[in-house]
C-alpha cells in the first residue's frame, strides 16, 4: 500500500484530501508545516504539498529534499492564478502540480500518475541489471550504454501513458522510437498517428488537429474528424513541436491537462484519450528562454525524457548498426572499411550511415565492400588520406542514380537478362542487385 504525506496548512483542505486518499487506498500521514513534512519524507511514497505554507514554503521543501538527495516525488498544490510559482515548483523537481481548487477525482488521476513514474524510475534500474547483453530493441540497434539506457526506459515506459519527449539531432532515431512505445503498449492495435507540426501551415493547424465543423470557415464544406480524434485511444506523435505556434500550444496543453478540445467551428467539447509522444530536434530549453515555447506545455510534455545522443558520440553502436545494415542490404564489409566507418563523424546520424553503407555495397567492386568502396557524403568515394578520389568519375550530366541504372541495364542486357548472370557480371550477390531493381521499380 504506497504512502502518501499530505503537507497543507489549513486544516479542512488537509482532512478532505486525507480522507479521499485513505479511502482510496492509501496508507496518509498529513502535517501541517514543511518542517514536520520534511522529516516524514523519507518514509513516503510520495509527497503532496501545497506551496504557500507558514516558515518553510513549497519551493524551500523541494530545495531541502533535492539537497538531501531524497528522490520522493513531490506534487504541488497551488491557488488560482500562480501558475508561475507552479512552472518553478516543477523546475525545482516536483512531478506535477494541481491548482487550487481542483476536484477529488483530478486528485486521484494526478497521484496515480506520480506513483506510476516513480515506480518506473526504481524499475528501470533493475531492468537495466538484467538487461545486460541485450543489443538490440526489436529493430532498434544499440550497444551504447546511453542507448541501452533508452531501451529500459521505453520498455519500462511504454505500457504506461506516460507523455514522452524524445529529443535529438536528425536522424537518431526518434521517430524508430516512438513507435517502439506505441507497439510496446496496450494501444498497440490502435491508431499511431504522427504529426509532423513543421508541415503543416499555421493557418491549417488547428483544423487539422482538431477538426472542424461544416461552414467552420470558407470551403468547409463538411465536417471532418482532426488527428486528435483519429489517434483516440491511440497515440498521437507530435513530430518537431518546437515549431508549434503560440495559439496551438494553448490547446495542446489543454489536451495534455484536461484531455478535451473542440472541432473548429463547433462548441461540443470532445474528451479524448490519447497517449502523447512528441520529438524535437531543437533544444527546447532555448526555446523556453526566448519565450517561443510555452514553460507549463514544456513541462507537460516533458514527463519522461529520453535524449537520444548523436551517433558521434556513441561510436561503439557503429559497428553494430553496420552489421545491421550489411544483412539489410544483402552485402558485407571488410575491416578496413569498417575503420573507414568508425572514422567519420556523421553529421546526418544514422539515416547517414544507412545510406552509405547501402550505397557502398551497390556500387562496391566487389562481393565485399573494401576501404577503397566506402562512399561518404553524397555517393562519392571517401578520400583516400592525402590525396584526393577524381570527383567527377560520373558522366556528365548523370546523377549517381541514373549512372547505376544504366550499368545495371548494361549487365542485364549482356547477360540477356538472366540475373545471376548479370549480377555475377557486377560483382553483386544476387540478392543484392535483386534489391536494387527493387529499388529501380524492375523487379519482376
Ligand atoms: N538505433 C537504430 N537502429 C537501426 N536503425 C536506426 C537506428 N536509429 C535510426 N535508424 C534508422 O535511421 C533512419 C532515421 O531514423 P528516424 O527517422 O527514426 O530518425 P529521426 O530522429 O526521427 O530523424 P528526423 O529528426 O530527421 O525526423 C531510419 O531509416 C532508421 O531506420
Ligand atoms: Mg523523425
């Protein structure tokens, strides 16, 4: 039976939420001050504190505990209209806050919520113990310590519905992730519904999140579901939300919170179950000073965490990932040009390297992609040390592309279409050059 201190000066306030949480199920101690609390914190599952106490205030209580390394997690109470003491509360580490006067049933699901993160929290590292050798998250590839840490987190993570940030450089892998938690969750079989919020117009935003009625505005002509209404049940992935606009982060955060939002053009508020799972690639913490991103959205979506570090520095995954793909594109690779590889800094991540090591086993001379066959940055060889590849080895006004057809038409017509033929003529696997007419649109 988890136990929770309730610290709350006025005593109607402390007796009610007490009473609720006991009859709940919880095992309740309740003070008055912030120094009483500090000493029964230890013992607690979780702490539930108002902010403005007599002596030692809410914030004071968080700083004390942070500087005691006590990791009970803390939720906020605070009256009307000082949501900024609220926003500081959670910067200072509190897990959530709860605005006076707030309903018992909204107690119960906040509470509920915590617990549920600070179990995962003690899970995770256990997980992370047994986990061990483990290299690989169903199609996710990672040896890293930083990404092991990452596949505990999503597994741990997932069958909950908990909002998570995923944040980091272009092709990481963010978007592999999230839907790793959608799959690793009880909604698997339910809609995953990504959102890309760079490319959508702003004008466009609100309908097309939310919906919209007939005659909503001109040239709705029908009504239509948003994507908050298809991903019910599901979860929504709210890709790049650092660029969404002031007016839509409004009601984003009224989804997160409150979990309603109306179609444009119609006043039936919508209540809607949704899990949310938003990526960036931008340091949002920038944008939260320059105050383009809202701090109370901020800290919504920033439930769970997971930064997913740039392949750079996470070179150990390299080999790995290599490995992974070499099998994907029916090819192999040599030492040297792993050392080739392992060399490079991957500004593009790991859709960068996917691409080279595909492109390096389609175009290499032979069965097994050498030093000399490592195609880096754009389909051109890497440079060997001290000298430089002729750059202009394609024909004049063919791109990489069309070169590679034409060579794999040539071989296709020498070998008067028999594939093996052909694919032995190009030093490819069979398997490999059938993937590249795949690609070609030619197979079959
Ligand atoms: N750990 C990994 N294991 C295997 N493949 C990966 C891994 N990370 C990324 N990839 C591959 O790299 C490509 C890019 O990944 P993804 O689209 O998830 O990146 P992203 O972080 O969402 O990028 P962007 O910010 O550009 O949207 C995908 O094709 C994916 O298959
Ligand atoms: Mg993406």
């Amino acid at each position: 039976m988890p136990a929770i201190l309730v610290i709350e000066d006025e005593e109607k306030y402390r007796r009610v939420i007490g009473l609720h949480l006991s009859g709940s199920g919880y095992q309740v101690k309740a003070t008055a001050t912030a120094e009483e609390g500090l000493k029964l914190a230890g013992e607690v599952d979780l702490v539930l504190t108002d902010l403005k106490l007599p002596g030692m205030d809410g914030l004071a209580l968080l700083e004390k505990l942070r500087a005691e390394d006590m990791h009970t997690p803390v939720i906020v109470m605070s009256a009307f209209g000082t949501v900024e003491n609220a926003v500081e509360a959670m910067k200072k580490g509190a897990v959530d806050f709860l605005p006076k006067p707030f309903s018992l049933d909204h107690l119960t699901v906040v509470v509920e919520k915590a617990l549920e993160v600070r179990q995962l929290r003690d899970e995770n590292r256990q997980l992370r113990e047994a986990l061990g050798q483990r290299y690989q998250f169903e199609n996710i590839i990672g040896r890293s310590p930083a990404m092991q840490e990452i596949f505990s987190t999503v597994t741990r993570v997932a069958p909950t519905r908990a909002t998570v940030l995923l944040c980091g450089e272009s092709g990481v892998g963010k978007d592999m992730i999230a839907r790793a938690i959608h799959q690793h969750s009880p909604r698997k079989d339910r809609p995953f519904v990504k959102i890309n919020c760079t490319a959508i117009p702003e004008n466009l935003m609100e309908s097309e999140l939310f919906g919209y009625e007939k005659g909503a505005f001109t040239g709705a002509n029908t009504s239509k579901p948003g994507k908050f209404e298809t991903a019910n049940l599901g979860t929504a992935f709210l890709d790049e939300i650092g660029d969404v606009p002031g007016s839509i982060q409004v009601k984003l955060l009224r989804v997160l919170q409150e979990h309603e939002f109306e179609r444009l053009g119609s006043n039936r508020t919508q209540h809607t179950d949704v899990r949310i799972v938003a990526a960036t690639n931008v340091d949002l913490r920038a944008a939260l000073e320059n105050g383009t991103f809202r701090e109370d959205l901020y800290y919504r979506l920033n439930v769970v965490p997971i930064n997913i570090p740039p392949l750079r520095e996470r070179k150990e995954d390299i080999p790995y990932l290599v490995e992974h793909f070499a099998e994907k594109f029916a090819g192999s690779i040599s030492e040297g040009a792993m050392e080739r590889l392992l060399a490079y800094h991957w500004p593009g991540n790991v859709r960068e390297l996917e691409n080279v090591v595909e492109r390096s086993i389609l175009l290499a001379q032979g069965p097994t992609v050498e030093a000399g066959d490592v195609r880096i940055d754009g389909g051109q060889r890497a440079k060997p040390a001290g000298g430089s590849a002729g750059d202009h080895f394609l024909p004049e006004g063919m791109t990489l592309e069309e070169y590679e057809q034409s060579i794999i038409r040539e071989a296709l017509k020498r070998a008067n279409g028999n594939k093996s033929q052909a694919a032995r003529l190009l030093g490819l696997t069979r398997n490999a050059l059938r993937y590249r007419l795949t690609q070609m649109g030619m197979e079959g």
